[in-house]
C-alpha cells in the first residue's frame, strides 16, 4: 500500500480513541452540531492518502451512529452502527468472560 505511511499507525489510533491531535496530523477536520447531532469530515492532507481516501464523515449523537469512506475513485462505503448499548448491560454474561481473558 504506497499510501499507508508509519504515521498512519497513530492516525488509526487517534480514529478510534477520538483523540483528535492524532487524526489532525492525517487530516483536515470540519464539522458542526446541530441540536444532539454532530458530524465531522476529515479531508486527507497527505497527496498519497487523498489518492486512496478523499474523505471520512463520521456522524452520530452520543455514539457514532454513521461512517462514511468516500475513495478518490467515486466510490463509497458507508457503515451503520444501530441498537448501540453501554455500560453493564451492553454484553451479555458469555461475551463478558470472552472480553475479559
């Protein structure tokens, strides 16, 4: 992958802990919040990763509820996330033990 850059590694991170320092390296944010929802739009800044990703939308309430990948090409993929639960009773007793070895 001539686009996938060491950094990147820490740009993956920052995506799934939120820890937007990391993903400012990657990307251009923009974004806003209207009433309980907010999205953001991340722009690669690199010209290697534009060439693969033009851009990532994420969008959601208090959980991310949407992803979308638009590739330079025209393609897209958008991911759903729904019946998202937390705390105590998001996983049952069998997924629990499974987590915790």
């Amino acid at each position: 992958l001539p686009w996938f850059t060491p950094g990147m590694c820490a740009g993956a991170s920052g995506f799934v802990s939120g820890d937007l320092s990391q993903l400012n390296q990657l990307f251009d944010m923009d974004g806003g919040i209207q009433g309980k929802q907010w999205k953001v739009a991340l722009t690669a800044k690199a010209p290697a990763l534009a060439k693969a990703i033009g851009a990532i939308t994420l969008e959601g309430s208090d959980y991310v509820k949407k992803v979308t990948i638009s590739e330079a090409g025209g393609d897209h993929t958008d991911i759903q996330f729904s019946d998202i639960h937390s705390g105590a009773t998001a996983l049952n007793v069998e997924d629990g033990a499974a987590f915790a070895q």
